[in-house]
C-alpha cells in the first residue's frame, strides 16, 4: 500500500497495489518474467497518474532492479514525489 497526501486539501489517498500471493520482480529477479509483465501492463501508464496501482506495480514491483527499496526510491524521485 501506498500513502499520498494530496496538496489541494491536506487529504491522504491510500493506494492497494500487487496482488496478493503473487510473485513480483522484487521476490524473483526473473528479468524474462519482468518483460513481460511491463509488456503486457504497458497500458496501465496512460493514465497519466503516478498515484494509481498500475504505475506502482510497474515502477516499484516490477522496477528497474529486484530491490523494492531502490525502486520506491527511483519511483519517487522519478515522479518528484
């Protein structure tokens, strides 16, 4: 899960993400696997909004590197949150 405060009105939006009892590039470092999951959730980042679950899954769960830490870190300071 993820927790955002919002600017406008101080608010915090909480954000679910992963699927539960799933395997992650995090946990398996399986770069075969990680390509086609961001292949397949590609989609998932017309959004636009970096605080929804699909943005999170692709960029912390399914990161450049295995370590969620350094993809939490990347995701933040990619998206200058």
């Amino acid at each position: 899960m993820a927790i955002f405060e919002t600017s406008a009105d101080g608010r915090r939006k909480r954000v679910h993400f992963g699927s539960e009892g799933m395997d992650d590039y995090t946990l398996t470092g399986d770069k075969k696997q990680r390509a086609r999951y961001r292949r397949r959730h590609q989609k998932d980042l017309m959004t636009d909004d970096p605080t929804r679950s699909g943005y999170l899954s692709y960029y912390i769960l399914w990161g450049d590197t295995p370590s969620f830490r350094q993809n939490v870190e990347d995701y933040r300071t990619r998206f200058n949150l």
